[in-house]
C-alpha cells in the first residue's frame, strides 16, 4: 500500500437481512449482511470483497464494517459480492456464517498474493485456484490443518468460481486435483454406544423422576451393575468412577461422621486438618443438605433436572439419526403432535444444506414415544410456566451464586453433547469410553439397519441422505464387526492351506467324487476343528456344507476345480438374488471366502495350476459353463421363480 493511501470506513453501507439478498443493489460494495444475533452480533461486511486492500478493525467492538483502501475497488468484484448473496438462498444463519468466513479466507489469501482480478479472467482464476490448493496442501503436510478442514476450504473456494464461471468453471477446477479427506470418523465400538445408551437413559429417567416427584437427598442413579450417588454440591457426584468427596459417606447415603472425615483426610492430604475443621465443614453441608431437601427448585435440583434434558436430547439423537441442526429445530408444536396423535410419529425439521429439504424423522412409537412423553413432563418443569417454541433449549445458568441470566436460549446440539459428554465421563460413564459425536451416533443408527438387512436405500432416506453418501460415509464397520470380519478372513485363509497342504497327499482309492470335490469318509461328516461354531452344518445330502467337513478334500484338477468354481458362481448368484439378504449373507459370506482362499492356495502350488485356475474361472464366470450338477440346480432355482 503507497504511503497515500489510507484505509477508511465506507459512510454509506447499507445493513441487509437474508430476505433481502436477491433484491436488485447498484452498489453491493456497499452491503452489509445481518445474520441471527445468535450467530453474529454485528453485520457481516460482504461488499468489501470487492477492495483488494482490506484492513481490521482495532477494536472488536467496532461495527462500521471492515476498513478499506477506496481506491483498491475492483468493479470485476461486484459479480461476486452479488452471486454469493444469491448462493445464501435457503441456507440456515450458521452455515452462512461459516461459508461466508471460509470465503473471506480465501480473499484475503488471494488479496496477499497479488491476484486482483482472478474474478474476471479464467486464466487467473484458474491460476489462483492451483495456488491455493498448493497452499492448502503444504497447511496439511505441515500438519497445520487437517484434511477435512483443507477440503472445505477448497471447497468453497471452488463455489466462487463456479458460481462466477457457471459454463467454464469446471474446466477451471480441473487445473488442481480435488482434496480428499478421510470419509467421517470411524465407527463408534458397539458396546460403547450400548453403554451410552444405558447410562443417558439411567440419568434422562431417574434424575427426571427425583425432581419431579422431590425425592431428598441424597439420591441414586442406578446403571447396569453401578450406582451413582448425588449430593447437592458442585463436586456431589460419587461412584465407581469418582472418590468421594471427604464429607460424605456415598457407601451408606449419609454425611459422613466426623471421624470419617478425618481418616478420609489423612488418607487425601499431606498437610494437618484438626477436627475444628471437620466439625464447621460438616455442620455447613448439613445445613445445605436440609436446605436443598426444603426448596423443590434449588439451584442444584435444577441442575439436575437439566442434566436429564441433555440425556433425553442424547437419546433422541441416537433415536432419529437427526444432525445436530435439525434437532436444534424440533418444534414443541410438533411433539405436542406426535403425542396426541395415534398415527403420526415424525419430528420435522428443515435440511439448510439440502437447499432447504423438508426433513422427517421417526420417533417410533414403541420406542421414541414414551420417552417423549417422559420428557414433556420434565420440560413443563423445567419452564415453570414460561414458554418456547423448540422441543429443546438451553436452561439459564445455576449455581450456588443466583444467575443473573434467567433466559431459556436457543439449544445448539453439537455444543450440548460435547459440554454432557464432559460432565458425565468419569462420574456416570466409563472414562474409557470414547466421546461419541452426532455423527458416530448417525452412523451406528446406520450400521444398524445394514446389518439387519434394510435396503440401502431405505436406510438413506430413513436418514434424509442420498443413498451414495450413506454407503459411502455411514456404511463402515464398527470395531467388532471388523475383527470378526478379520477372524473369518483369517480362519478361511488357515483352513485353505490345511485342505490343499495335507489332503493333496493322501490316497485317491478311498475318495469319494461329490458336486464340491471329494470326500475321503462319505456319510461321516465332521465340523472343521478349531473354528468354533460353523455357518453351514456338514451335511452329505447338501452339497454347500462340504467345506465346513473334515472330510473335504480338493484337488488341483480341473475336475474338482470346475466344481468349486461352480459352486462359488451358484452362491454368490443366490446372495445378490436373496430377499433376505441379511439371512443369506450370514450363510453364504464366509463360504464364499473360504472356496477364493482354496483357488489362491491351489494356484501358489505351480505356475500350471495357476493358469488352470484362471482358465475355470473364465470358463464359469464369463461363459457360464457349470458343472451338471450345479447347472440342474441353477435351473431349479429359476423355475422356483429367482431371477438372477
């Protein structure tokens, strides 16, 4: 910047709502664009875009809009400013919050590197967007930002040129390859997710009970095989996870005497404690214990009552697999609903980064219903007469200190969870139990229902997702599944190389020819040893069952290798076809692994085995040619009416 130059406020800006942003504007280097107090308090100053000299405000306070260079005004900048305004349409307050900051990022980026007119030439804009994705990937080899944050940067730098370019814009985009971050955080383990569940449904119904019906202190939450103990004080909470405090005996739901206050101090503090000292701290929660049992509405019972409000939430959030922003705008209209009414039992919400897609979530009223209705007392409770409109909100402040803050606020999910996942580890929840985000708790939702056979596109819209995102982000297996997937994988592996190692050399003479290869001790079958209990019990009168024998043998023939390649085409033909393909995988999965380590076994025996293995699979696969027992019974399958 020359020594002349100075930056200013621009006098006339003019302040826009989001209703507003398709109005017709002369000037848009001059708008200001107002959002929800919850988001900003201040105007987002989006005309400014349009100066490549930008500056900052000294005092955060300031709300005349971001100081600027007049005289570094790029006319080419107004198309910007307008469709980016235009690109708002339909997004809620937050996520144009968030696309507008990453967007300014990228300005600024692109004003300190010197490209001024990267919105009215191609050849810039595609020069700019390399550079910039160059920058973003050194951020992220220099471990400065994640993947995923990089990608959204990029992103959205990728929607202002589209948005500026609409017919060359992918040509642009196509100079510099596209971020790819990891899809999502891994699934959650289920027994975590089990345990979640249990302790937030523990805490949502014995806390809403023990301020609803003013039960006394002290009180018990009782989870699974543990209890947990509450006093009203900040640090109240004991259980098996939390030592007690030195004033309480948890073990016999009393204040402790004041000889067990001083055993328990010896044992906690290195300096001198005397009795005195008990004596006074014991009478003063004695006090607080009587006091708090006299007031139904004592800060601490409202701090309860609250904690149970974040576990019902918690819980509806597993329940419906709803985002964090549709949950934040479940109506009380709505619930009110959905409990009066014998048919419906969805919440709705509005999808902002759908475009605005009406969403509806199931609640199931065997499940979601009850405990809707359990939590409709305990919200009426909480408010004490006064109202909102959302199903969830946030409870003004408590303490032992009186809060000047009595408003009951606009719920946010994602820092509701996060804030009672950290007040109840350690104290109701196994600390080793890892923080189970909105989205883990979609994606087990997920799981779920791909497990017990949902189609995937049911699963999706169940979900209010395309089918492409939920097998591509939600469809991944939680721990468990994986080792038990890595279990089959390798006993399949462990069981090939035994079949071809030692059954290859045994004598022919015994060895009886079957549709699967050949048996040594036919109409004495045998479970495989050390793979516990086995999908397809051995039976000689069915053929599928021959790989789970102890009598199975294959040879590296052609004959017996056009058998079980036969084989292997007919099952996987029945689990693509298979109605119930939950049913069908649970049998025919493994079989199907075990025959594809039996053909990579037999073709590292040689060279010549390899290509006779090779050559069977052609011959089946691609032509169909089977052996004649499998092909009778392909047509069988046929005329009971499966298509393949």
């Amino acid at each position: 910047m020359n020594s002349s130059q100075q930056f200013e406020h621009r006098a006339n800006t003019q302040i826009i709502t989001l209703n507003e942003v398709t109005h017709g504007f002369a000037e848009p280097e001059l708008l200001r664009l107002q959002l929800s107090p919850r988001e900003m308090k201040k105007p987002f100053d989006i005309g400014s875009f349009a100066y490549f000299i930008r500056g900052e405000n000294e005092n955060v306070w300031d709300d005349r809009g971001t100081p600027v260079v007049i005289e570094s005004f790029v006319e080419s900048r107004r198309e910007l400013v307008v469709r980016l305004l235009e690109s708002l349409v339909g997004l809620s307050d937050s996520s144009v919050r968030a696309r507008l900051r990453i967007i300014e990022y990228f300005i600024v980026w692109l004003n300190a590197q010197g490209y001024r007119e990267v919105f009215a030439s191609a050849l810039q804009a595609q020069e700019a967007y390399q550079s910039y994705t160059a920058h973003l990937n050194h951020l992220i080899a220099h471990q400065a930002w994640k993947p995923r944050s990089a990608q959204n940067y990029q992103r959205n730098a990728s929607i202002c040129i589209e948005l500026l370019y609409p017919e060359d814009g992918h040509l642009i985009l196509a100079g510099a390859v596209r971020i790819i971050a990891d899809l999502g955080s891994e699934a959650a383990s289920g027994a975590h997710v089990e345990v979640y569940r249990d302790v937030c449904l523990a805490i949502a119904q014995q806390c809403s009970a023990f301020v609803l019906n003013s039960q006394p202190y002290p009180f018990v939450v009782s989870i699974r095989d543990y209890e947990v103990v509450g006093f009203p004080s900040n640090h109240g909470w004991v259980g098996p996870f939390k030592d007690s405090p030195l004033s309480y005996n948890a073990g016999e739901r009393r204040i402790a005497t004041v000889e067990e206050w001083q055993a328990a101090s010896k044992k906690k503090s290195r300096r001198r404690l005397y009795k005195s000292d008990g004596v006074r701290e014991l009478i003063a929660v004695k006090a607080n214990l009587d006091a708090a049992n006299k007031d139904e509405r004592c800060w601490h019972r409202l701090q309860v009552a609250g904690l149970a409000a974040k576990a019902y939430a918690s819980l509806f959030v597993m329940i419906t697999g709803a985002t964090p922003t549709e949950i934040d705008q479940f109506s009380y209209a709505d619930a009110l609903e959905v409990e009066k009414s014998p048919i419906k039992k969805e919440l709705s919400a509005v999808k902002f980064r759908a475009g605005g897609k009406a969403t509806l979530y199931n609640i199931g009223r065997d499940t979601g219903l009850p405990l809707l209705k359990e939590y409709l007392k305990l919200r009426e409770w909480i408010l004490n007469g006064a109202t909102h409109e959302r199903l969830f909100f946030t409870m003004p402040a408590t303490g032992e200190r009186l809060s000047t803050n009595h408003e009951f606020s606009y719920l946010k999910t994602t820092f509701m969870m996060s804030g009672f996942f950290k007040s109840i580890s350690g104290i109701f929840l196994d600390p080793n139990v890892r923080i189970l985000s909105p989205r883990k708790m979609r994606k087990h939702k997920s799981l779920g229902m791909h497990t017990a056979g949902v189609s995937p596109s049911t699963v999706a819209a169940n979900l209010n997702h395309s089918e492409a995102v939920n097998l591509s982000t939600y469809s991944e297996a939680t721990p468990e599944q994986q080792a038990a997937e890595f279990g089959h994988f390798w006993q399949a592996m462990h069981y090939a190389a035994q079949v071809v190692r030692e059954r290859s050399q045994k004598s022919v003479k015994s060895e009886i020819a079957t549709a699967a290869g050949h048996c040594d001790e036919f109409s004495q079958p045998i479970p495989v040893r050390d793979f516990g209990a086995v999908a397809i019990a051995p039976n000689c009168r069915s053929q599928y069952g021959c790989l789970y024998c102890e009598h199975y043998i294959c040879h590296s023939d052609e004959e017996d290798l056009h058998k079980i390649v036969s084989l292997q085409y007919v099952i996987n033909a029945v689990r693509r076809a298979a109605p119930d393909q939950a049913h069908a995988e649970s049998l025919y999965k493994e079989l199907s692994i075990r025959i594809e380590f039996i053909l990579e076994a037999l073709g590292e025996c040689s060279d010549t085995t390899k290509q006779l293995v090779q050559a069977v699979k052609a011959k089946v696969f691609e032509y169909g040619e089977l052996t004649p027992f499998w092909e009778n019974r392909m047509n069988r399958y046929e005329k009971m009416g499966v298509v393949f």
